[in-house]
C-alpha cells in the first residue's frame, strides 16, 4: 500500500504543481479568447440588448474600413522607429555595463528606472518637451533657427515622438536582458581578443553579438509583440484621444480597437478588430522568428 501510495505520487505530484497555471490560463486566457471570437461573429451593441448574428460580415466590414488600414500602417511604421533603434541601443549599453565600472549594480539599476515609471508620467514629460509653444526640442530648433514643428499635427513628427517615449521607456529593460546574457560569456573570450588587439566595438560585433543570437531573437519577438499592442503612449500623447490626432496620424491598432469598443460602444466590430489583431501579431512574431532563425543558421 505505501509502495502504491509512493508510486501514486511520483506520478501525480507533478501534474498536480503545473494544474493551477492551466486552470488560470483556461478562465483568464483560452475563455475571453473564445467568447471574443463568438462575440465577433455578432452585431453586439453594448447599448442593446438584443445580439443578432451575422457571421462574418463584421470581418468583411474591417477589411474594407480605412480606419482600420491606417491604423495598421500607423502601428507598423511606429513599431520599426521604435524597436529597432531600442535594441540596438540596448545592445551597446548593456556591452557597457559589462565593463569593468565603478559601482555597477548601481548603473544597472539606474537602467531600469525608466521602464518602472509611470506611463502617464512620461506621457505627460515628453508632452512638455515635444510641445509646440513651450517645448525643449523647440527651444533648442527655435535657437538654432530650424523653426518650430507642431509635433502632433504631423504623421511623421508625432510618430517620431511616440517612438522616443517607447524608446526611452523599454531600452534600459532590453539591456538588462542582454546583460544577463553576457555575463554568461566567458571572460576568457574577451582577454584572449583584448591580447589581439580587438577593439571593444570588435569584440561587441564578433564575439558579444554571435553568443547572445538566442537572447537577441527573444528581444526581438518580444519588442514585436509588445509594438503591435501600443496604446498608452499615444492615447496619453493625443490628450486622451482615442483618434489618434485631428487626421488619425498617430493612431494605433489598440487605439482603434479601444475607439470602436468604448467610443462607439460597438462590441461585436471591436472584438472582430481584436482577432485581426491577434492574427497579424502571430503573423509578425513568426515571420520574426523565420528571419532571425535563418540569419542564425547562415552563420
């Protein structure tokens, strides 16, 4: 009996330990994600009671609508001015950082300190410094006689600001992920290059680089995922509006989806932009990973 009770456990512990996450995932991931999808296959107004069934007529709808596409184009061009620019300064910071310095948990820390504050606050900070009449940047272009940008009224201008404010927030996050890569490089590595003369760019680019790839791939998925879903920033940027600017210039994805599902209270046409937008996230991430697995393979 206690042989049968021992094997028992041996054997069931382990389901037991990983039940509670499956169980979260089920009622908190796997349910809003089918019952989004049945709600998208309806004309469901929040303001009525009444859920008429239309098939796939809301899809046809999304794809004809202008909004929708230029949300799309928004997002993308937002995504490539912020992510890559972010990881390539994260890379070179966090080569850095693992320096020989003086105080290095100190600089670490200091790393992170923009990804841990406030959305709002940092909204509202490069608000002031990209502002039209009392802005730094326009100080600085005013000064040099360049002029003053309007930097909401632009696509490319309020894009460009938007990308800073992600730039700023997350490149000390990604550098602390590379960091925690690098140091598990071995020293040995750097020294032997150090003999050789490399530079410290040359050993960034033919050592750091190639022994990171998995970690680099992992940033680049991620930075993609989260690109896709950017609300915050331009939603606070625009004064809280969720058109995204006068033309809809700076208006995202998420800012689209967040307009029909709370504006017009249009449920059944913001969770049919929710599954496209769920698609086209995959999509990315796996082209991301297709091309990164195959620049990794080449070499």
């Amino acid at each position: 009996m206690k042989n049968a009770l021992y094997r028992l456990d041996l054997k069931a512990s382990p389901y037991l330990y990983v039940v509670p996450f499956f169980v979260l995932f089920a009622a908190f991931g796997v349910f809003p994600l089918a019952y989004t999808a049945w709600v998208s296959l309806h004309d469901w107004s929040l303001l009525s009671d009444t859920h008429t069934f239309v098939g796939i007529q809301n899809y046809k709808d999304l794809f004809a609508d202008e909004y929708f596409w230029n949300a799309l184009r928004n997002t993308a061009q937002i995504w490539v001015m912020s992510t890559v620019p972010q990881l390539i300064m994260a890379l070179v910071l966090a080569h850095v950082l693992n320096q020989r310095l003086r105080a290095p948990t100190f600089w670490r820390m200091t790393a992170l300190l923009p990804n841990i504050t406030s959305v709002a606050a940092v909204a509202i900070i490069f608000g002031q410094i990209f502002g039209k009449d009392y802005g730094l940047i326009n100080w600085l272009l005013d000064s040099l006689g360049l002029g003053r940008i309007d930097w909401q009224a632009g696509t490319a201008s309020s894009q460009i600001a938007i990308s800073v404010m992600i730039i700023w927030r997350w490149t000390g996050y990604n550098a602390l992920i590379y960091l925690a890569a690098m140091q598990a490089v071995s020293k040995d590595l750097y020294d032997a290059a150090s003999l050789d003369g490399a530079s410290s760019f040359q050993q960034l680019t033919r050592i750091t680089v190639p022994a990171i790839r998995p970690t680099i791939i992992f940033t680049v998925i991620i930075s993609t995922i989260g690109g896709m879903q950017v609300l915050a920033e331009p939603l606070l940027f625009g004064g809280a509006s969720v058109t995204g600017g006068s033309d809809r210039q700076f208006q995202t994805l998420s800012l689209y989806l967040y307009e029909v599902g709370f504006s017009r209270f249009d449920f059944g046409y913001a969770s049919t932009a929710a599954w496209v937008m769920f698609f086209i996230i995959v999509i990315v991430a796996g082209i991301n990973y297709f091309l990164t697995s195959r620049v990794r393979s080449s070499r």
